[in-house]
C-alpha cells in the first residue's frame, strides 16, 4: 500500500462536523445543490429522466432537508416525496447533490472521498465524480458509484469524446470483498497528465491512461440518485421496490482534494452569470486564474443561455497576484461578475459589470477596484482598501452594501449610494466619499 498523496500539497477539505456551507439565494456557500445549468436531475440519452429531484433545504419551504448532520459525517438523504410530489415538480423521490462548481476546480491531484453507502436496496444510486469547469461533457471521471443492489462492488468509470465525435464509456467493476455500507471506507483517484489510478482504502485498484480532453480543470460531485433511468427493475440499479430502505443516507465523513502545484492562499474563484438577481448562480460560468495567465472570453465560453453574442471578458492576473477582470463588450452584454476567496485576500480591478461582488472576509490585506458599475456587494476582511467608483450612472440608482471587518481600513466612493457596516467610527476607518449618498452602520 503507498500513499497517493506523498509531494501533494492539501487545496480542498470540507469536513461535516457542521451542515454544508449552500449557494442559496441569500448566501454564497462552498456547495451548490444543482447541476450546472441549473437542473436538479439529469436526463440520460435525451429522454430518460432520473427519478428524484435534488434540492436544497429550502426549497419549497417544505421543510425538506437532504443534508443532515451528524457525528461529524454528512447523511445525504433520499426519500420518497410523498404527498409533496406535486411541489416537487412530480419527482417521486427527493435527494441531495453537492457539487463545488463555483468554489474549487483543479487540474490533476489527488481526490478523495471517506464515506459508508446506503443500506443496501434496489434503485439506490450513489457517486463521487468529476466534471470538467468549461462546461462541456464528456470528459467526465467517476471514482465511485455504487448500486444499491451490488454492495460489495465499486464502479469505476470515465467517459471521453472519441476522434469520431462520440462518447466513449469506460466503465470497470471492482469486487471489494466487503459490504459496502456496514463501514466507512476510502475511494481516491490519482490523476496526472499521463494516468489515471483509482484507490480502494489507499490500495490501487485500476488504472488506465489519461485521455486526450482530460487535460483540463473539473469539479467535484457528490449525490444520491434513485433509479437508472434507462433500466427495468432487473438491471444495474433498478428500481426502488418494498424491499428498498427509505430514508436511505449516503454518511460522508470528508472530501479531500490534493494538487501538484504550491497551493495559492490568494487564489481568487471568479463566477460570472446573466441572471437577474446575482446570487442566483444556477447558470453560471467560474474560473480560477493562475497568476501570470490571461484568458479571454467570449460568448460562447460562458454557455449561459440569452447572453449576448457581443459578451467578452479579459480576465488578467498578474504573477504578483493582481487580478484584472474587464468586460469588453458592450455594457449590459454580460450582467454580474463575482471575486471570491474563502481563505486569504483578494487583490482585484472590476470593470464595467452591471454587479460586482468581492468576498474575501478571512483575509487580511485586501485591495479592491470597482469602476464603470452600478450596483455591488463587497465584504472583505481587517486592513483592507476599498475604492468604488460608480461612474456615469445616477447615483440614486447606484447601489452597494459594503461590510469592513477588523480594523484599519479604507474606502473611497465616487458617485454611488454605499451602505458600510461594522464601521467604527473611532479613527480605525479612513472614508472618502465624493459624490453619492453614505450611510454608515456603525459596529454592533
């Protein structure tokens, strides 16, 4: 037995000791709880639909929640929908999905999950898997999937577009030997450029070269699903009969990611969408820029549907780690943009978004620009400096909530109407406010 992650460096970890962090309307989370363009469950070969609905606890206000914890692990929940079918737009089962889109993608690493599968049942359908961040599919990597009717046995699989333009599976059944559900257990898979090696309780257990559209940032997933949708009752997963335990809980204790490269404390996550309201990231397009890269894009890159043709970004940062996100296209073209860091600062240069958000409260250090905006929502952490500046709009209309955490920070506003929260108001804050209306909350 070796350890796979021997000269990796840890970039990800979500323990369950408290409920998942959501991407709800109100907040922005680690998870989101859809697929990524906004539908909560897929459809395979264009007509056969899944049968349970992934949802987030507040769906509905039913009341309804896949993610409970407890003793330190996640329980991702299915159950039969019951009388609240009908508000569940007529899936017979809820279920829970996690995936971190918008939070964390890497390019070759290590991943890893420790969790127990769900007593065992028909219709029962459990995965760790991996999706690429552009968006397109295949490639897809699946570490585990489990049957509920195969306890014993874990499913390895990766898809990948042949030079015909087809879809190629290629899945391998692994005989564990044990009950998969009686006990937690380890599954990891190792990618480099060259293969890929899946993991059983850090034992290597298959492997197999690296395809030509695996050379690119993916994403984690995690969900439960009930019944394959293309089989009878007699086929992999089947369907949930009498005999299958409801609620079923796939118990998670951690998901790990490690990567081959020095890990970034100031690695900023970039989300970009259309939608109206900017915290309904359904749809939805994150990058993650290394320093010294430039990438630009268009339309077509974002695969956000209604935007317009004319939509281009540059997004810019530099090897000292100044990001530069500028929208070039026409204004309106591409509505919100999002910087985020959930573990250091940020260092970023806005322009030219309808909405910008800067989120950064753990780091100390910040320095933010936004120009050319109208309204925002900036949150960063002790020491930093803030400089917004709403040009060319009414400034009645120009609107952004700013909260300052810690002490010794600054910010200058230019025709905007700011509300700051946490101020101080004993010498700590320096506010420049040139045009616009300033109100002030002061610290609780």
């Amino acid at each position: 037995m070796s350890d796979p992650t021997i000269g990796l460096n840890l970039a990800f970890e979500a323990s369950f000791t408290a409920p998942p962090s959501l991407q709800t309307a109100v907040q922005h989370g680690t998870f989101k709880t859809v697929f990524d363009d906004g539908t909560r469950w897929l459809v395979h070969d264009g007509q056969f639909a899944e049968r349970q609905i992934y949802i987030e606890p507040t769906y509905g206000a039913l009341g309804l929640n896949p993610f409970p914890v407890a003793d330190g692990n996640l329980l991702l929940t299915a159950q039969p929908s019951g009388a609240n079918q009908p508000k569940l737009q007529n899936k017979p089962f809820w279920s829970g999905l996690l995936t971190t889109e918008t939070t964390h993608q890497q390019q070759y690493g290590y991943f890893e999950i420790r969790a127990r599968m769900p007593k065992p049942g028909p219709g029962l359908w459990s995965a760790f898997w991996l999706l690429a961040g552009h968006k397109q599919w295949p490639p897809e990597i699946d570490i585990l999937e489990v049957s509920g009717k195969r306890a014993a046995e874990l499913h390895t699989n990766f898809l990948t577009r042949t030079a015909t333009g087809s879809v190629k599976g290629n899945g391998l059944p692994i005989n564990t030997g044990v009950d998969l559900s009686a006990d937690f257990h380890t599954y990891g898979l190792r990618w480099t450029a060259d293969d890929l090696t899946w993991y059983f309780d850090g034992t290597e257990v298959r492997r197999a070269p690296t395809p030509d559209d695996m050379h690119t940032p993916m994403y984690l997933l995690v969900n439960l699903a009930i019944g394959d949708p293309k089989d009878d009752p007699g086929g992999w997963i089947g369907l949930p009969d009498a005999t299958t335990p409801f609620p079923a809980c796939l118990a998670v204790d951690y998901l790990r990611c490690w990567t081959e490269e020095p890990v970034d404390a100031d690695q900023p996550a970039v989300t970009f969408s259309n939608e109206a309201s900017p915290t309904q990231l359904w749809k939805s397009l994150t990058v993650f820029p290394r320093r010294g890269s430039t990438r630009i894009l268009k339309a077509l890159d974002f695969d956000i549907w209604g935007l317009d043709p004319a939509a281009r970004v540059t997004v810019t940062r530099t090897t000292e780690g100044r990001l530069y996100v500028i929208a070039d296209g026409p204004w309106n073209a591409l509505k919100n943009v999002r910087v985020r860091n959930e573990r250091g600062r940020v260092d970023c240069h806005l322009h030219n978004f309808v909405h910008a958000t800067v989120d950064a409260p753990a780091g100390s250090g910040s320095r933010c620009v936004i120009e050319h905006y109208k309204r925002g929502a900036v949150r960063l952490g002790p020491g930093a400096i803030a400089r917004l500046w709403a040009r060319g709009f009414d400034a009645g209309d120009n609107t952004t909530r700013v909260e300052l955490i810690g002490q010794a920070r600054r910010l200058e506003t230019i025709g905007n109407a700011v509300t700051v929260y946490d101020v101080a108001l004993d010498g700590a804050d320096t506010i420049d406010n040139q045009g616009g209306r300033l109100l002030l909350r002061p610290r609780a």
